[in-house]
C-alpha cells in the first residue's frame, strides 16, 4: 500500500506548481453534500433495508410453515438464485461505468431495477404451494432470478454513488451514516409491519400476498425518491476509452490489497449475522414459544437502537479511524449474538434489552466497512488510472449475495439436522436447544474471525487524502 502511495505521489508531483494545495478538479472545493442530495439518495436505502430484512427473517419461514416446503430444499432453492447475482453484480457494475447519460452514470439504473425488483418481490410472495416439487422449484427459481436481476439492477449503481457524490473523507463517513440511520429505520418499519399485514388476513398465505405487494411498492418508491433525489448530483465519467479486458481489471484488483482484505473480512462477519437473524423467528416461536409476530418486535428494538447510535460510531470513526471501531463493533456484535444462550425459559423478558445490545453494535459493524469502501475504490484508481466505483461495488454486493446465499442454505440444512419438520407443535427440547446454538455459536466465532482478518487491513488515511488532493490539482492544472 506504501508503494501504491509513493508512486501516485510521485506521478502528481511533475505536474504541481508551488504554493498552498487547494482542492479543487473535477468536484471544485470539498463542501458538505446538499440535505437534498444526502438525505434523499439515503431514502433510496428504504426498498434495499426492508427486503434484506424480510427476505431473511421471513422467505424462509413463508416457504417452509406457509408452503410446507421441506426445509432442506427450500434452503436449496434460495441458493441457486444467489449464485445468478455473483455472476451479474460485477456485470452490471461495469455497464453502469460506462454508461454516459445526460442523468448521469447511475441514475437511470435507479428507475428499471426498482420497477423490476419491486414487482417481482411481489410475486414472490404471492406464489402458491403448486405441486411442492420440481413445479414449484422452477416457478420459484425463474421468479426469484428475475427479482434478484432487478436488485441487482438498482443496488451496484445506487451504492457506487456515494464515492461518486463527494471525494472527502468525513463527508464519505456522514453519508454513508445517513444511509444507514434511513437502513435502521426501514428495518424497524419492516420487520414490524410485516407480521402485522399478515395478521390482518383471513390465512396466512393471503396475508403474505398483502406483504409481498406493498413493500413491492415502497421498493419502487423508494428508487424514484432517490433518483429525483440526486438530480444535479456530482457523478464522474470514465478516464478509460476502451473498456478494460477481464484479465486487465483481475490484474488490477489483485494488486488493491486493502480492498480483498476488507471485502473478504466483512463476507465473514456477515455470514455471521445471517444464523442469528435467520433463525430468531424461529427462537421466538420454537424456543419462547410466542407467536412469530415477536420477532416483528425484537428486530425493531435491535434497528431502532441502531437507528440512534450510528451518529455516534460516525463521530468515533473520524476520531479514531474505521478500521479500530470497525473491529470494537465486530467483536461486541460477537459476543451479543450469544445472549440466546443465556436467557432462561422463565425469563425471556430479558431477550429484549439482549436486542438493544445488539443494535448497538451492529449497528458500527455495519456502518464502518460501507464507510471503507470508497477509501480502496481511490485506491484502486491510484492503481488502473480508471474510475471504476460500479465494478467494485459489483464485487462488494456480489460478495454479499454470496453470503446471503450460503446463509440461507446452512439455515436450511441446519433445521432440516436438528430436526425441524416446520411444524412448531412438534418440536421437542431438543430441537430449541439446538436451534439456541445454531443461532448463537457460529455467529460469535464467525465474528471473531472476521476482526482477525481485519488486522491485516492498512490504508493510511491522511496519505490518501493528500495524494486525492495533489491528483485533483494536477488534473485541474492540465485541463487549463
């Protein structure tokens, strides 16, 4: 990384004069972004928090207690759909760099990924059992494809603007915060009202048919609030002509070091949240033995929480760096996600401050590495001489698809070992003490081993900073 540095620095110094550095380019002088532009390209966050929320407390469940779906299988099915995402995500970044509209690189991608993945979330849910076999499987497979496309779609341009938007470091950390506070919030409002619109049905299926078509809608809200939003927005174009080869961009991306370490530590801290979070409607109703629409209120107390103290881990990150806070909020969520653990059966009242616990941390654990992002997508510019922020966060939520993936299949096959026929009144001791270490155990090592590899993470900030200034005014000396 040093290197990277010493060499960028290098490059920039021929074309500098004397005298005060002053950052100005492309961008003009760094100011704090617009509430316009900040709070509404945060909005756009509403669609991505909720589904994530309800695709991994409730497809799960819909598929193995509503469809009677075997749970082996169905963890199956949720995978294949996955793996279509690792291999579009990058796709679709790099379309999205090469994309010159007059609305700008990103934007337009906001508008069709929504419509797309927000009808097709609706259907989802509004899929019936048909023959509970390859039938279904396949209705399933092509639904959820062409939901995850959308998605795709709409998330890979959405989270590459915020490198795009501003190029300074605390800038970077507060949007991304209000990303997050905006995430908080849409979890809390999903995980919350989705038990409710179920409930307000006659049965159970008819009652996710009303979930699946509106937080459908608010997808699509959600996606035309933020490109309306970001109108006149700072959006750069590629320095590149000719589009990279696959060989050229691997080369490239193999020589960004902080950027592998980052992405494959937060794949293993993320891969630990999915146990806890996939199987805590299960906890509430196998091991408490409440009904599922506890968890519409667990969740809430744990994105709530999150909700009033990202500002916080925001402020402690631009006083302490990202990568100490990053790891502090890792190894807190750890051990938090054990609480199941520890809860007595006549004192489950205690899984509710347990939950604000949780929300503190997590709630840096995922702010921070969100933050880190747009640090190695400079480096990798300092690397390839290309802007390239769609590519890499192709590979940032492609990984996270990855993850998401092998989450819902492990829960599936974790239930399915236990013992878990997906019907709650037959389940025995045995099966809530092993859903209690299912959902615990994995969790808090996989969270320890991500803060492991986190270690190895060195970007050197204030360096950074400068070469981005020296390089912005060299660029502005030239195109003068």
């Amino acid at each position: 990384m040093e290197q990277i540095l010493k060499v960028a620095k290098e490059g920039v110094a021929a074309s500098q004069d004397q005298g005060p550095e002053t950052l100005v380019g492309q961008s003009g002088p760094h100011q704090a972004l617009p509430i316009r532009i900040k709070g509404g390209w945060a909005l756009g966050d509403i669609g991505l928090a909720s589904y994530v929320a309800i695709v991994a407390m409730y497809l799960l469940y819909f598929m193995t207690d509503v469809l009677h779906i075997p749970s082996a299988f169905a963890g199956v099915l949720l995978l294949v759909p996955r793996i279509w995402n690792i291999v579009i995500d990058p796709i679709v970044g790099q379309i999205s760099d090469r994309t010159d509209t007059r609305y700008g690189r990103r934007r337009p991608f906001l508008i069709g990924g929504a419509l797309i993945w927000g009808i097709g979330f609706a259907l989802i849910f509004s899929m019936s059992r048909l023959d509970g076999g390859w039938l279904f499987a396949l209705a399933f497979l092509a639904l959820f494809i062409v939901t995850n496309t959308g998605l795709s779609v709409y998330q890979v341009p959405y989270l590459a603007m915020a490198t795009e938007m501003t190029e300074d470091y605390v800038e970077r950390i507060s949007l991304v915060s209000w990303k997050n506070v905006v995430a908080r919030l849409s979890v809390l409002g999903g995980v919350a009202l989705a038990p409710r619109i179920v409930q307000l049905a006659p049965e159970p299926a008819q009652g996710y048919r009303w979930m699946g078509i509106a937080f459908g809608g608010a997808i699509i809200v959600s996606g035309v609030i933020a490109f309306l939003a970001t109108a006149g927005a700072r959006s750069t174009t590629s320095q590149r002509k000719e589009p990279a080869s696959l060989r050229q961009q691997i080369v490239a991306m193999r020589a960004n070091r902080p950027f592998w370490v980052l992405i494959s530590s937060y794949a293993i801290y993320f891969l630990g949240q999915l146990p806890f979070v996939g199987l805590l409607v299960y906890y509430v109703t196998v091991v408490l033995g409440q009904s599922a629409a506890l968890a519409g209120v667990l969740f809430p107390i744990a994105s709530l929480t999150s909700a009033f103290v990202t500002p916080l881990w925001a402020k402690a990150a631009e006083r302490f760096g990202k990568r100490p806070m990053c790891m502090l909020s890792w190894g807190g969520a750890g051990l938090a996600w054990t609480a199941p653990l520890f809860v007595p059966d006549n004192m489950h009242w205690l899984i509710y401050p347990a939950m604000v616990v949780v929300g503190i941390f997590q709630a840096g654990g995922d702010l921070l590495p969100s933050a880190m992002v747009p640090d190695v997508v400079d480096v990798d510019e300092l690397i390839s001489g290309e802007r390239r922020e769609g590519t890499i966060y192709g590979l940032w939520v492609s990984q996270q698809q990855t993850v998401l993936a092998l989450g819902g299949l492990v829960t599936g096959l974790a239930l399915s070992i236990i013992g878990y026929d997906g019907h709650v009144e037959h389940a025995g001791p045995h099966i809530a003490m092993g859903i209690r270490l299912a959902m615990t155990l994995p969790s808090c090592a996989l969270a320890f081993i991500a803060v492991a590899c986190l270690t190895r993470y060195h970007l050197p900030d204030a360096d950074l900073q400068r070469v981005r200034r020296q390089r912005a005014l060299a660029d502005a000396r030239v195109s003068a």
